[in-house]
C-alpha cells in the first residue's frame, strides 16, 4: 500500500505544515492575540489551522506515487464534504492539520500535525509531527513504526509496575475517572496533549490510554495507524477494532489504545 520512499514524503509534509504553523506560534505578538482573537478568522490559532491545511492539501497532490496523489482528502478543514460522497471512498488521506488546540493556546508545544491513509475503513500509514518539539512520528503496516527516524515497539514490559496510563492533559472526562477507579493494579497517570497520547502508546512509554471522552476521526487517525504499525492495538469498549469512515457522523465512539 505504500513505500518507505512514500512515508519520508509524508513526513516531509507534515514538517512543512509545522513549519508555517511555528511561524505563528513564535511571533512576537502571539500572546497578545491569542488572549483576544482565539475565535476570528484572524487568530493565530486560525491562520495556523488554514495555513497547515493548504500546504497537506497541496503536497499531497505531488506525492511520487501518483494513485496516492490522486486519492481524495478528508481534513478538519473540509469536514463539509457530505456522507453520500465519502461513503463510497474505499482509500483516502484524513488529515488535522492542527490537533490540540488547547495546547497551542496555552503554548505548552503539546499540539500536532495529523495525516493519515485510510484503506476499508482501516489507517494503513499515518504521520504524526510535533513542531514544537520537533518530534516526528510515523508508520505504515509492513514498514513498522519510527520516532525520529528510530524504530519503536508498542507493548515492551507489558509486565512493568505501575501500570502507565496516559490521559488527556486538557479534558479527562468523569468516565475516564471512573475507570482509573476501577482499577486493581497500580498505576501511574501520564497527562499529555493532542494525539501524542496515542504515539506514547506506541513507544511503549505508556501501556494503555483510555478514551472515554469525545474525539473526532481526524484526531486519531494518523497515530491510530503509528500505533498498529508499531504492535499494539485501538479497538472500541467491546473491543472491535476502531474503524474509520464507516457512518455519517465523524465521531469516534470510545475506545482503548493499548
């Protein structure tokens, strides 16, 4: 479904992307209009999302391998495509060009770069960039998964005490809390922003991440497929693997990363 040569592409448009959007978040006067236009068309919150949208929306139309290049796309930004046309897409790119918006508010470098290949429903290849930290995830079924460049392995010391569950730095729903409650074995809570939540999971830096709260297909999808091409696994509460594209609402429900 995709190369090695594919995937550097993919991560040379995601840096991109957090390149335009670190051009906003260091400018001088960030804070200042962060404080008074989060919700304009002219905050920095939006020129960061629509600057990061064009260029994924461009570079991908120049990928080497052309079927790729000629798949349709799926970003936050164009949500408004209708069911009636998506459902009849058997492979397509979805795309956040700017997940964690809290975090890039509050400027704790937490926020990503989000782009994913679908296939039947599945993500098959996605890339995850943190400009901030300068942090780029990726992976795709049959390549294995990659943080800077180094392999990594979801699901190393599975045994290991406390057991480490990362949650969302932003909004841990009462559902999430109740499952912490529940549990029997000790464990260590690891708060953390944006998708890096799901890539903790892949490199094993975290053994299970529990979301119990509202997420959107475009949230996940990218370190959902990081997540698979590492070994682990994201199904929903009765644990059927997390589909994408397969209804009108771009919801997910719940589900378990681990």
């Amino acid at each position: 479904m995709i190369t090695e040569q594919t995937l550097r592409e993919l991560e040379g448009v995601a840096r991109k992307a957090g390149e335009a959007i670190l051009e906003i978040y260091e400018a001088p006067d960030f804070g200042a209009r962060i404080a008074t236009e989060t919700k304009s068309d002219e905050s920095p919150l939006t020129q960061a999302d629509l600057k990061a949208h064009e260029i994924i929306k461009t570079e991908l139309t120049q990928l080497s391998e052309t079927e790729l290049a000629e798949l349709p796309q799926l970003s936050e930004e164009s949500a408004a495509i209708d069911w009636d046309t998506r459902k009849n897409w058997q492979t397509y790119w979805l795309i956040d060009p700017l997940d964690g918006t809290k975090e890039f508010i509050k400027r704790n470098g937490e926020f990503t770069v989000n782009i994913a290949l679908i296939h039947n429903g599945n993500p098959v290849a996605g890339v995850v960039y943190a400009p901030a930290i300068d942090t780029m995830y990726s992976g795709a079924k049959l390549l294995g998964a990659y943080k800077n460049g180094d392999r990594i392995e979801a699901r190393k010391q599975l045994n290991a005490t406390p057991l480490k569950i990362v949650g969302s730095r932003s909004h841990l729903s009462a559902a999430t809390e109740d499952y912490l409650n529940q549990l029997i074995e000790p464990y260590e809570l690891i708060s953390m922003g944006s998708s890096l939540k799901l890539c903790l999971v892949a490199e094993s830096k975290a053994h299970r991440y529990p979301r119990l709260g509202p997420t959107s297909e475009w949230d996940t999808a990218a370190a959902h497929a990081i997540v698979l091409a590492a070994g682990g696994s994201v199904s929903t509460l009765d644990g059927t693997p997390l589909q994408y594209n397969q209804k009108e609402s771009m919801l997910n429900p719940h589900f378990i990363a681990q």
